[in-house]
C-alpha cells in the first residue's frame, strides 16, 4: 500500500486544507498532518502575524507619543531650550535628553552623593547642548558619564594647550 500524499487537514481556525506531503517520508506524514491541524491555515497565520505587526507598531507609537510629551512637560519645567536638527533628530534626541539627564538626576542625586546645588550647574551644562544628534548619539551612555559628557562637549574638559591663546 502507497502511503498517501496529500492529505486533508482540519486547522483549529476552522478552515479545511489539503497540503501536499510527498516531501515528507511516508512514515512522517501522518504525525505531521496532525500537527498541521493543531494550527491556523496559512491565510490566518498570515493575517494574526500582520496583526501583531500592526500592532506593536501601533504600541510603539502610543509609547513615543507618551515620551515626546513628558519630554515636552519636562523641557517647559527645567527651561530646556529646543534642539536643532531635523525634525526626526529633534523628536528622537528630545526624548534621549529627557530619558538621559532625568535618569543622570536618579543616578547622581536620588541615589548618589551630590547635593542640588551641584546638579543645577549640570544642568546649566544640558542647556547649551542643543544639536539633536549629539543627544542620539550618547543614547546608550551611562548615566552618570553625563556631566563628564557634557564638559566634552563644552571643551572644559581640555586645557587650551596653545600658547598663543
Ligand atoms: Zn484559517
């Protein structure tokens, strides 16, 4: 007797198929005809995963919605002048600002040794710092690298070592 090769396959999404198994070995089949109808056809499967793509795209703009507006609330509450850049660099590097000095003021003060008076002039540090792009870029950084960052960035980490200045 000739195993068959295309078996019929009733999926759990209520849908009928028949799937061609003649690559499968002949002992094989059955075992995978019933796993088959332990699924969703493929038009479902298709469909639930073009749904879930659509939604976690939709939950990622939920989310960055939500952070562009604390980092809104934020930039008003602490004066923190607008970035420059695109439009894209400005949106993304106001959230890696917010995201980074707020979690650098848990680092260092919240949790560390420095007083208030010393994270306000970190702060007046952040201010001058407006390229968007320089904001993206220390995006992974260690929080409490900031304020080493942020004399990098204002050249008061070097001494000016020409003579003629
Ligand atoms: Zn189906």
């Amino acid at each position: 007797m000739v195993v068959k090769t295309v078996w019929s396959v009733d999926h759990v999404c209520g849908h009928a198929g028949e799937v061609d198994l003649s690559a499968r070995r002949a002992d094989q089949r059955a075992g995978y005809a019933r796993w088959l109808s332990g699924r969703d056809c493929t038009d479902c499967w298709h469909t639930a995963r073009a749904q879930d793509a659509e939604a976690t795209a939709e939950r990622i703009a939920v989310q960055r919605a939500a952070e562009a507006e604390a980092a809104r609330a934020w930039e008003e509450e602490f004066r923190m002048p607008p970035l420059e850049g695109s439009e894209r660099a400005v949106a993304w590097g106001a959230r890696c600002r917010h995201q980074l000095v707020t979690a650098a003021y848990a680092a260092l003060v919240t949790e560390g040794a420095m007083s208030e008076g010393q994270w306000a002039e970190v702060e007046d540090a952040v201010r001058p710092v407006t390229p968007a792009g320089w904001w993206i870029d220390q995006r992974e950084t260690d929080p409490v690298d900031l304020p080493e960052l942020l004399a990098a960035a204002s050249g008061t980490d070097r001494p000016i070592e020409n003579p003629h200045f």
